[in-house]
C-alpha cells in the first residue's frame, strides 16, 4: 500500500480533479489534464497504477524551484516510470493551460466554463514538498494513482 496516493474524484473538459493523501490523510488538491484512453502529448493526465516517486535534480524546472524555495527545495518531485510519460511533477499551477500532463497542488478549486481550477497553489505545494521530501529520504516511495472515474 503505497502511502501517498492521487484519487481522481471528477472530471471537467480538458481537466481532472484530484485529492493527494499522505500516510491517508488528505493534504490538497490536484489538477491534472483530462483522462484519455490514447495518450495525447500535453493534453492526458497519466493512467492510474503506481509509480516510483524520485527527486529530479537535472530538469529545467529545478532552477526555477530552488531559487523560489531556496530553504526547502532538494529537486523537483518526479513520478517516474510511467509508460509513454516523462518529466512528470508534481508542481505549482491553477489551469490546464499550466501543466503537460503533470498534477498541480492547489488548497482549494473552483469549477468555471466546464472545467476545474486550483488556486492557492504555491501555499499547497509548499505544505506537500517537505512531507514527501521526508518520505523519498527515508528510502523507496512509490505514488498510487486511482480513478474513482474510471476503474
């Protein structure tokens, strides 16, 4: 049982809506791209199963993340392993239009024009990142991605 899991709760035009829990308690929201059974790049949040989570030192987006959080950011969170995807993150967002298939945390959504938003979002990812930080440096740390939609 893997102790940090995304359980897609509702689906919009082009978004998903998501709950992350660690160690099964509920810590934010996340916006994912629309599920889709053929992959479209950009545009699919990734299937449900369960994946490796690792810290990505190397990617663009790390630069970025550790001049922002300066005191906590050790690498961007990866979901790794995932067929036909890479470069997955868990990062900061509010639309769709923000993400290629990436989850973004958000404390709290709104439904507007067929489609969910997240706001709040840096405050969400700065609650998350320290916790499953914790978790990666502890050892092996795998996600579990669930479609209440779906499956």
């Amino acid at each position: 049982m893997s102790s940090v899991k995304i359980i897609r709760m509702a689906q919009g035009k082009n978004t998903t809506l998501s709950h992350l829990f660690i160690q099964g308690v509920f810590k934010c929201y996340l916006l994912e791209d629309t599920i889709r059974e053929q992959k479209v790049y950009g545009s699919t949040c990734i299937p449900s199963g369960i994946y490796p989570l690792k810290l990505n030192i190397d990617a663009g987006m790390n630069k970025k993340y550790r001049s922002r959080y300066p005191s906590v950011h050790e690498g961007m969170i990866e979901i790794t392993d995932i067929k036909d995807f890479t470069l997955v993150f868990i990062h900061i967002g509010n639309t769709h239009l923000d993400t290629k298939g990436c989850p973004l945390t958000g404390e709290y959504w709104e439904f507007i024009g067929g489609d969910y938003r997240v706001f709040r979002s840096a405050l969400a990812y700065e609650a998350i990142y320290p916790e499953i930080l914790h978790l990666i440096k502890k050892g092996s740390l795998n996600i579990e991605v669930i479609n209440l939609l779906t499956d």
